[in-house]
C-alpha cells in the first residue's frame, strides 16, 4: 500500500483528521438542540428548523478551519452566517441579547465535549480557532441582532418595482416582433401572444403585492401566498430562464424538495441571485444547489470570479447600497429583496465569499413555512 493511501501514514493524518472532525456534526448539533432547550430562556417553545437555522452551516465552516488544508482561518472567515444567525433570531425569537450569547458558549463546550469523547484531542491551535470562532460569532450575532430595524415597505415597494421590468420587457419585445408581422409563422405569432399574456398576468400580480405592501402596516413581514410545491423545478426554471441569454451558464444540482412557500416571491428571489452571479461572476458555471437537511431546505448559488471584501460583506443586503461602480449596477434592491423573502418565510440569507472559493448566496428556509407566517399576510 502506498503512503498515500495508507491511513496510518503521515500524509494521510490530515485528511482522516479533518473527516473526523466532520463525523462529529449530528452528535454536536443533536447535544446543542437538547442543552438549548433546556437551558436557554424561551428555546423549549421553538419548533426545531427554527432552534437549528444557520448552525449546520457555522459546523461545516468550523470544521473547514480546523482543517490545515482549506483556506477558512475562522468559522466566520468570508462568511457572514453568524450574523444572519442573530437576524434570525432578533426576527423569529423573543430573544434578548443575552440567550443568542449563551446559544454560543454551548456549541463551544458540545464541540469539545463531542471531541473528546470521540478520542479526537485538540491541539492549541485548534483551541484558539475554536474560540476565536465563537467570540467573533457571538460579535457579529449580536450586532446584527440589534441592527434589525429599517423601513420595509420602502424596501419592498422598490423592490417590486425594480422587478417588473422584467415581465414589462418581455412583453415590449413580443409585442414589437408581432408589430413587424413580416415573415413570422403562425405558431410564432401564437407563442408571442402566449408570452404577452402570461407575463401580462405576472406584472398584474406584481401590481396587487405593491398595492399590498403599501397598505400593510404590520412591520416587517412580507404578504405571502403559499402553496405545496418542489423547488427543484422552480430553481431548474428559473436557470433555464438564464440559458436563453447565456446558454449552458447555469446548471441545477440536488434532489426534489417538496413544502410549502410562495411560489412567486421565491421565484423571483431566484432571479435576483443568478443575475447578480451573471453580473459578477466570471465566465465560469454558474452552480445552483437544492438541499433538504434538518427540516430545512438550502438553496445555493455559487459563481467563480470576483469575490465580496468583508468590509462590503455586512452591507450588501442594505436597501440601495451600491458597492460596485464599474460598468455593472450595484446591488441596490435585488439583495435587499431576496433577505425580505427568506425572512419573510422564517428564513435568512447568507453569503460566503473568497477569492480562493468564489462567491455563494444561501438561501435556507422551513420545509414548511406556514407555522412562521401571519395567516393575514
């Protein structure tokens, strides 16, 4: 057997070390979700894709530090799941500060714990990337968790409004190539005429959720009208919306995922997150992933080329904030909506960027989102 693939070998240690650490992630979760519900004020009540949200996501990052052969240097390196953790929490808690501090402080003793039992030592190194993990964690939880008031209906109203272009130009260039007439089938004239109708109705239910929205006065929620359906058609869809213009640039990967979700919110939050990886991504793949884990479902989508400084990290969901001033428009209010909707679902949305992984959204929603929606949205 050669030392490569012996696992007693000094250049095998590394690998069968860090897949340790990575087989202790159910055990680690499992013992948190127990000792939170039984020692953390107002956690007994929470259904669990709401008590698990980001943790799963902070393990995988957790362990990629630990490991000597990924780039990660903390849990929260490129990363901003810790601070969609507090969003969460300030959003679908009664939470004070202090319950989102101790959530912390017991994934840190779990981990050790789950460690040592599994014979697993951590070395000094390890210590220190564990809790400087956790301290940077419990800081940008918090911060986010306190930072959670700003002006939704002018967010969303824009929102809306910044998305009904796209329907409008479909049915601007329909019309105008069956203005023309000259030289088109009459299977072409009724494709057309279909196209015109359908986003015609598309842009008609955008026009009611704007009107919704300016008269909803309840604060953060969006107005949501859910039904039973699988994402995975919806995600493969919306990326063959995307193969027209750029063909072959954006491929679907997962398996089906059936709940219950808005099915147009959603929709278009997809094509806010794949015309931004259009915009600044490179001429790579686009890659969207569609997950179910822990009554939650994860929908990722990932894009090579230029990455998000962390300094930009904290405020590219930040209504009309534009980082980028080059010959592509900011981010301004497609990011802005898309966390409106996971929010609104019960949800969050993350990002995790670095020049050595490329950029990814995270979208992670309830499997069932209906027990986290106002009946009157």
């Amino acid at each position: 057997m050669s030392p490569a693939h012996d696992p007693t070998s000094p250049a095998a240690r590394p690998r069968l070390r860090t897949q340790r650490i990575a087989d202790l992630r159910e055990a680690v979760l499992h013992e948190w979700e127990h000792r939170v519900r039984a020692s953390v004020r107002g956690a007994e009540q929470l259904l669990p894709p709401i008590l698990i949200n980001t943790l799963p996501a902070f393990f995988d990052h957790l362990a990629e530090a630990l490991s000597r052969e990924h780039p990660r240097d903390t849990a929260g390196s490129n990363s901003n799941m810790p601070a969609v953790h507090g969003n969460e929490r300030a959003r679908m808690t009664n939470y004070g500060p202090e319950q989102v501090i101790q959530e912390y402080q017991i994934f840190r003793d779990c981990f050790a714990e789950a460690a040592l039992a599994a014979g697993l030592s951590l070395r000094r190194r390890d210590w220190a990337i564990l809790q400087a993990s956790i301290d940077a964690a419990i800081r940008d939880s918090i911060r986010e968790f306190t930072a959670m008031h700003e002006s939704f209906q002018r967010r969303i109203a824009a929102g809306l409004s910044h998305d009904m272009r796209n329907p409008l130009s479909v049915i601007l260039i329909s019309a105008q190539l069956l203005q023309r007439r000259a030289g088109l089938e009459p299977e072409k004239i009724t494709e057309l005429t279909q196209r015109i109708v359908e986003h015609g109705k598309r842009l008609d239910t955008m026009i009611e959720e704007l009107l919704d929205t300016l008269s909803y006065h309840r604060g953060q929620q969006l107005p949501l009208a859910l039904t039973r359906f699988d994402l995975l058609p919806l995600a493969q869809s919306v990326c063959a919306q995307v193969n027209l213009q750029h063909p072959d640039k954006c491929q679907v990967t997962g398996s089906g995922v059936t709940g219950w979700w808005c099915d147009n919110s959603l929709r278009r939050a997809l094509e806010n997150l794949l015309g931004n990886a259009v915009k600044y991504g490179d001429e790579g793949v686009i890659d969207v992933l569609v997950e179910h884990e822990h009554d939650r479902v994860r929908i990722s989508v990932h894009n090579s080329g230029s990455f998000i400084a962390d300094e930009q990290m904290s405020r590219i969901f930040d209504y009309l904030r534009r980082e980028h001033h080059g010959p592509a428009p900011g981010w301004g209010i497609g990011l802005p909506y898309v966390q409106n909707v996971a929010e609104s679902h019960g949800g969050s949305i993350g990002v995790d960027s670095s020049p050595a992984t490329g950029t990814t959204f995270i979208l992670d929603l309830p499997i069932d989102c209906r027990p986290y929606v106002d009946p009157a949205a």
